[in-house]
C-alpha cells in the first residue's frame, strides 16, 4: 500500500475510533453482582431491556414480573444483599432464545445525558435446546449515576 493510502487510513481510523470514544459519555465504575438465565414456565416473555433502580421498592415492584415467568429465579433477585441507599441497582435482560444460554458481556456503563447507559454484547444462543433469556446484575454508585 502507498504511503500516503497509509496516512490517509490512519487518520480516519483514528478519528473513527477518537468520535466512538467521545460519543460513549463519562464512564461508571461498575461491579458484576449476578448473572443467571430465566428459563420459562408461561408462555408471556419479557422484552430485552436495561433498568435502573434507584430504591428498593422500585425493584419489589418490577420482581413480579420475573416471578410470572420463572418463580425460582426471582428468589436471586429477592435475596440478593444490596444497600440501596450508597448504590443503584442495574438489571440487564437480554433476548428471549428458544435455544440455551446466552452471556451478556459488558463492554462499560457510561452516564450519558443524564442517564445510565450500559454498552453491551449479547453472545447469543447456545445449541442447547432450552427456552431462555439471560440476566446480569450490576451495582453501581449513587454519586457516579446523579
């Protein structure tokens, strides 16, 4: 390759990568709590989606609807021993596949515009055959999500 093809690519790779960077808003340090799968037991599911509770009873509030699908796995959520009044509580469901097991991997939390942003890569179904969905659990800091 020419030389100047070099530099050119170079500098669009660079600024390529310098505006995805900037794009991405101020990191959040985050700490992995839980990950798990829903495995179904009706036929209602429940869509891909990233919430952020700031307080326990907002999380009591959303816990039926894990409940209605998967019984067994809403005692994690229940049970798991979180102050809610120095951190924020982070709850990542992934897609609903007909196949067993998807990972969600996190690529970083950000606060962007005021709200929490989780980047992240589901890896997709396994050869399993067995209906579920991913979950992960993060915790972050008060401070960092205001």
């Amino acid at each position: 390759m020419k030389p100047k093809m070099v530099f050119l690519l170079s500098i669009f790779l660079s600024l390529s990568i310098s505006c995805s960077k900037a794009d991405l808003g101020d990191p959040i340090n985050y700490e992995l709590i839980l990950e798990n799968h829903l495995s179904y037991d009706s036929e209602e599911t429940i869509p891909e989606q990233t919430l952020v509770f700031k307080n326990e009873s907002d999380l009591n509030n959303f816990l039926p609807v894990i409940e209605q699908v998967n019984p067994y796995r809403v005692d994690n959520l229940k049970n798991l021993d979180f102050d809610f009044s120095h951190n924020d509580l982070i709850l990542i469901i992934g897609k609903y596949y007909a196949y067993c097991c998807s990972k969600i991997n996190i690529n970083g939390v950000y606060k962007e515009n005021n709200s929490v942003v989780v980047k992240y890569k589901e890896s997709g179904p396994g050869e399993a055959t067995a209906v579920s969905q991913a979950y992960t659990v993060l915790k972050i800091s008060k401070e960092d999500s205001e």
